[in-house]
C-alpha cells in the first residue's frame, strides 16, 4: 500500500480525520492508517485539535491527548522515519459521532488559519532552529496531564500546539511565535488557582 500523502492544510487534515471515523468507534489507530506513519505533524495535530473541541470534557482525555502529543514531539526530535505508539494509546477510542461533531465544531477556525498562513518568520520553521518549535510541543504535552483539573488550560494548551504544528506544516514560524506566548497562558492561571 503506498504511503499516505500529508495533509498540506488544516482543512484537509479535518477531511482525514472525518474519513477516519466511519465505524462505531474512532481511535488512533484508525487515524494513523488514515494519515499514515510518516505524517508526524497532522497526528500531533489530532489530539491537539481535539483538545480544543468539546471532546476535551470527556474525563482523561486531555492527559491521553498530552501524552500522544509528548510521545510524537519525542520522535520528531529524534528524527525517526516513522512513527511509533505504544498499544495502550492505540487501543484508546471515541464514539465517531463525537469525532463528526468535534471535526464541524473545527471547519471554521480551520479555515480561518489555512487563509492567513504563508511563509513568514521560518527560521523557527526550518532546521537547525525548528527543535525549538518541536520542543515547545513536547513541553506542552508533558502539561496536559496536570493540568486537567484546572478547566480550560489543557485546551489553551492544545491551542499552542496546533498553531506550532500548523507553523511547521506551513513553513510559518508567525504561527510558532504566537504559540509560544500561548503556552505562557497555563503558569499564570495556575499561579492564580492555586493562590486563591
């Protein structure tokens, strides 16, 4: 079977997803024989993106979404070829009507960022500096799990991932560089959780 081509948009990135989720049930597994084990960016950018959904109010599934992005961000780093999950997080699944719901609950920022993305800033994009933008990823996976008791920090966390993830899709380090005052977010709400 020849290797899946990687989605060039956000937009086609949801179509893939969306094809993904034709039985019962959605997992990553069926995502990566959608996307193929190659296609880093778009697989961090799933959970990341469903963080940012409604699929977020299921009770651990921010800490499974975190732990995926880490995972796939460690990979990236150590630039391997393909892909590798562990089968406890491919075993993890969804009900496909929340995975429709969330991939429509999508289409319209999706859209809005594959409009303004081009080519800017791309030395954070680009290699030797792109570890930087990768790590921050990965940083914000390690997060997740933590932060799940605090309501909606995960989820502006898997903001910061997604624009990350879509800057070196894009080759736009714009995206990066406001990801990176994102993922500033989380410290302070924290600091105020638990301060008062």
């Amino acid at each position: 079977m020849p290797e899946a081509q990687m989605p060039a948009t956000v937009q086609e990135l949801l179509d893939r997803l969306s094809d993904a989720a034709d039985g019962e049930r959605t997992g990553m597994k069926d995502i990566l024989r959608t996307l193929g084990p190659a296609s880093f960016l778009p697989v961090m950018m799933v959970p990341a993106l469903a963080v940012l959904s409604p699929l977020s109010g299921i009770p651990g599934f921010s800490s499974v979404c975190g732990l995926s992005i880490a995972l796939i961000a460690v990979q990236m780093l150590l630039h391997r070829d393909h892909l590798w999950l562990p089968d406890w997080m491919l075993r993890q699944t969804v009900p496909s009507g929340r995975v429709t719901s969330a991939v429509d609950w999508l289409r319209r920022p999706a859209r809005w960022l594959d409009k303004i993305s081009r080519e800017r800033l791309t030395f954070l994009v680009k290699r030797p500096l792109s570890w930087i933008t990768q790590a921050a990823c990965l940083l914000c996976g390690l997060a997740m799990p933590f932060l799940e008791l605090i309501p909606f920090t995960s989820s502006i966390l898997g903001g910061a991932v997604t624009l990350m993830g879509l800057s070196l899709l894009a080759r736009d380090g714009l995206f990066a560089f406001v990801g990176f005052f994102i993922m500033a977010i989380p410290p302070f709400a924290v600091f105020w959780f638990v301060g008062s």
